[in-house]
C-alpha cells in the first residue's frame, strides 16, 4: 500500500487553524476600525453641538467693533461669559476663537477670546499670569503648516461648515473641530475651535484589537478542538477504514485467485454522503469480482480460439506454395508469390500447378470477408479450381471458372463469394489462356519495355450467379517477358489520411525497377505499399504473384 503523503486529519487541521488565526486578525481589524470610526464620529457631534451652543444667537456685529478697536467692552464680557460657561459644563479641553493671521514661523495666530473654568483662572492668578486677552499673538504655538490650514479654511469655507482636525500636541493627540465665525453680513470675523484630548480613547484602541484577537482565538481554538473531534468520527475514520479495504482489495486483484477477491465491508454508519460512498463502493466491488470472473472464461475461451486459429493459419499457410523455386528442375520461367492475411486468417489465395507437362497453371483469388469464413471458401474455392484444372479434359480458363462457380452456388447459404484470376500458360510457346471472374487487371511486361496494366473483360464472381459464363482470352508472352496478377489489398491499401495506393501509384513501383526478377519485384511493391500505408493499420490481405518466362533452351 502507497504511504500518505499528507494525512487528511492533518491537512484539515492545518487548514482550520490557518483560517481562525485569519478569522481573528480580521475581526479586530475590522472591529478596530469600526470602534475607532464610531468614537470619532461621537466626538465630532459632541463638538459641533459645543460649537453650535457657543456662536448661535450672539451679536457678532458687536464683537467685530471690539476686533476693530483692539479693546474689550461689555458685549466682549458677554462672549467670555458665555465660552467661560461652555468651557465649565461641558467635556472639552480648550474652547477658543482666533483669526489666522498668515503661515510664518512666529505670530500666526490672533487670539481673540477663550473659554476657562474657575480653576483655569484659578491657576492663571497662582501662576501670576494673565488669561488670553483680545489681540494676543499665539509667538510660536502654530506650527506654519497647521497655521496654512487654519487660514485656508478661514478664507476659503462656506457659512456653516465645520472643520475636523485630528492634531498631535505638544499635550497629546486632541481632536479639533472648528468653525468660522461670521457677522450678520456674513464677513468672517474668526475661527472658534474645540479641542478634546483622547488621551483614554487612545489607550482604549491600543488595548480594543488585541482583547478582540485573543477573544476570537480562544473561541475559535474551542471551535477547532470540537470540528476536530467531530471530523475525526464522521469523516476522517471513516475514510480510513474505507482506504485501508480499498487498498486490501487492491492487492487481492494482483493476485490469480479470483474467488479470495472480496471487499472488506469497514461498516460505516454515518448516514451521509460517505456511507453512501461506503455502500457505493462494496457494490462496485462485487460487480468487479463478477466481471473478472467473467473475463477469465472470455480470456480462456480468447486463448483456446487464438490457439485455434494459429493451428488454422498454418493449416492455410500450407495449403498455398510457399517454397521457392517451386520447381527447380524447370528453367523455362521463374516464378514467385506471397500472402499476407490482414487477420490470422484470410480469404485470399494463390496457387499454380502443372496440368501436363506443357502447361502450367497460375491462380489468384479473393475471397469476401475476412477471418475464419473467409478462409474456409477459400479451402473449398482453391480445392474446387485446382481440382477442376487438374482433370485435363479442358485447357479452357473459361470453362474452368464456369464449372467451378456451378459448384461453389451450390449451398451457399453464407452468401461468399471470391474473384479470381485464371491464367494456363503454353511452356513451349509462352501463350497464356486467360479468364476473369471479378478480378483484378493483370500487368504484363514485354522485354524491354514497362509494366502496363492489361484491362481484360471481366465476368462474374464465382458463387455469385449459377451458369454464369466467362469470356476467355490470349496474352502472348515473349522470351523474357513478366506477368504480374494481385489482389485488391494492394491498389485499396489506405493509409493514415484515408487516401488509397490506387491502380497509377501499383503501376509506378512495378516499374521503379521493371527488369527485377519475380522474387525480387515482389518485395519493391511491399516496401512501397507500407511506405505509402505508414502506420495505418492493414484492413485487407496483400496477395501477389509474378512469372517471368524464359522459353525452353
């Protein structure tokens, strides 16, 4: 059994641990911005209402004469009564109106009034100094760049607009909200500002994430302890114990003993998905074991039927000539064939015996169909014409072939039938016979010339229609000429692009090298059928035979 790489538990857990440590680094984050976003959006209420209670319903106008002057009056008090009560009441640090004055270093800022409590003033009379008074410079308090702010939203704010400012002091961080101050003409006479310092917010949001991650933490390292133990009993056991039959059953089927290969049921009782696979899969187990038994007979009968038809192959192997020179004795022609079945066996044949001593016989056939029916028409059509032939009463191909389809109509109920060419040829004077049942044209080569394909009249198939007649006909061989006759398998062999070899391309390799012997002729079509053919596979058997006569010396 392969070793686990990465144990499901594992990868589980791994994955349930990475997503709380997520889940909680997320939540604070979340809840940290929320939390901070909420508090500031209380502060900025609580300061515009703060704002709003001290510049509604005052006589600015008056307070503008006193800007004018440079001097405190009556209406001033009013405005430092009035801050000095908010500044008292209410939750602020500072509560103050200036009018920005430009962005140097020093002097930016013109106070013009102030809120106190009675401790302020308090601390100003113990310290022996004296409160903001109208007209007092700010020297260096505003740094340039917060002075440019203040004088941007002096000049260039609309009436009613607030201005939120989060300031770092020199202290602590304070949160300012202002607003300009107009005159009933809506001219700017300044900016009231109120500053709350947060000093207790700040501690509050450095705590808030890390209360919220560690709280996320330990309520999600229960939750992963609990999804832990509930995986472990409803999925991970399960699983394994369905892995360890699968891999028992695995190594059962490697073994020859088909009756030991059973599934070991790992009793899963989940009522989910994974007892279903469970059940799934003791099902499939058994339907396995039923077809393995079964492709045992089927392999062993496969066996007996292969065994079977080697013995038929050589049985058919040796029923054709296949040792050449088929007659050495003989010097007045040579001959050679060849047959290659597209299956173990075929339905193509050839033959060629003598008659008397002058005339010798040349028989090529093609049997429809392939495999084991085709082969044995073929024992029975090469039986019937040889033996036909061998009578001697008849040089006639024609009549041969006649006499030989009467026989083969005769109980054919599988409906084959075979094509044939029959030629007789006169050793003494080189003249063939010939007759044609369906067959291919034969290619006769004349001393010094090329193959050139002879188009004979063709008659019927053999075992095709009882009393057929076959027309006969004469080719004349001289000294040194060949005769070439085939099967179909080599003008219809297809290859890869399902283009045929075809009748031109058979006519331009017998003459690739035309003055070859019939033993070496044949070989140079083979070779270049398979050239053209490639990797196809071969649908037909590939039947050739050639004679070259010599004439007796």
């Amino acid at each position: 059994m392969e070793t686990i790489k990465q144990p499901l538990k594992k990868r589980v857990l791994t994955a349930v641990v990475s997503f709380t440590v997520l889940l909680s680094v997320c939540l604070g984050i979340i809840g940290y911005r929320t939390y901070y976003s909420g508090v500031i959006q209380q502060y900025q209420k609580y300061e515009r209402d703060v704002l709003s209670l001290a510049i509604n319903d005052f006589d600015w106008d008056s307070i503008e004469e006193c800007i004018n002057k440079g001097e405190e009056d009556d209406a001033f008090g009013k405005l430092r009564e009035r801050l000095d009560y908010i500044k008292t009441n209410t939750n602020i640090d500072w509560l103050y109106m200036v009018e920005p004055l430009n962005t140097e270093e020093n002097d930016n800022m013109k106070y013009i009034c102030t809120g106190n409590t009675p401790e302020n003033y308090a601390g100003y009379k113990a310290s022996g100094e004296d409160f903001v008074r109208l007209g007092k410079l700010s020297g260096n308090e505003y740094p340039p760049d917060v002075a440019g702010n203040y004088l941007d939203f002096f000049k260039n704010s609309k009436p009613g607009e607030f201005w939120y400012y989060p300031n770092k002091t020199e202290w602590g961080y304070a949160y300012t909200t202002s607003i300009v101050v107009r005159n009933s003409s809506g001219k700017a006479l300044g900016v009231m500002s109120v500053d709350i310092y947060m000093h207790e917010i700040e501690t509050a949001m450095r705590l808030y994430p890390t209360t919220v991650f560690f709280a996320t933490l330990i309520i999600a390292s229960l939750f992963v302890l609990l999804l832990t133990r509930w995986m472990n009993r409803r999925v991970i056991n399960p699983l394994k114990a369905l892995q360890v039959s699968a891999s028992d059953f695995v190594a059962r089927a490697n073994g020859e003993d088909v009756e030991s290969l059973n599934f070991e049921n790992p009793n899963i009782h989940t009522k989910d998905e994974i007892e279903a696979l469970a059940d799934s899969l003791i099902e499939m187990t058994a339907e396995t074991k039923k077809y393995m038994q079964k492709l045992l007979v089927e392999t062993k009968e496969r066996e007996k039927i292969s065994a079977d038809l080697h013995i038929a192959s050589r049985i058919q192997d040796g029923m054709l000539p296949h040792i050449f020179p088929g007659f050495p004795e003989r010097s007045d022609f040579e001959l050679f064939a060849s047959m290659n079945p597209a299956k173990d066996v075929g339905g193509d044949f050839y033959d060629f015996f003598f008659i008397d001593e002058d005339h010798l016989a040349l028989v090529i056939a093609d049997v429809s169909g392939k495999g084991i029916p085709a082969a044995l028409f073929m024992v029975i059509s090469k039986t019937i014409i040889k033996n036909r032939a061998a009578i001697g009463d008849s040089l006639s191909p024609a009549q041969i072939l006649q006499d030989a389809n009467n026989l083969l109509c005769e109980g054919n109920a599988s409906g084959l039938f075979v094509t044939v060419w029959l030629g007789i040829i006169d050793l003494n004077t080189g003249l063939i016979k010939a007759a044609n049942a369906g067959h291919e044209y034969p290619a006769i080569r004349q001393p010094g010339k090329k193959f050139e394909l002879l188009k004979d009249s063709h008659g019927f198939v053999l075992a095709g229609l009882e009393g057929s007649k076959y027309k006969e006909y004469e080719i004349q061989l001289e000294l040194g000429a060949t005769i070439f006759v085939y099967t179909d398998g080599v003008p219809e062999a297809t290859n890869a692009n399902n283009e045929l070899f075809e009748l031109d391309r058979l006519e331009k390799a017998l003459n690739i090298n035309p003055d070859a012997k019939p033993k070496e002729l044949l070989p140079i079509i083979r070779r270049e059928v398979d050239t053209f053919v490639g990797d196809a596979p071969q649908f037909d058997d590939l039947t050739m035979l050639s004679l070259t006569y010599y004439g007796r010396k």
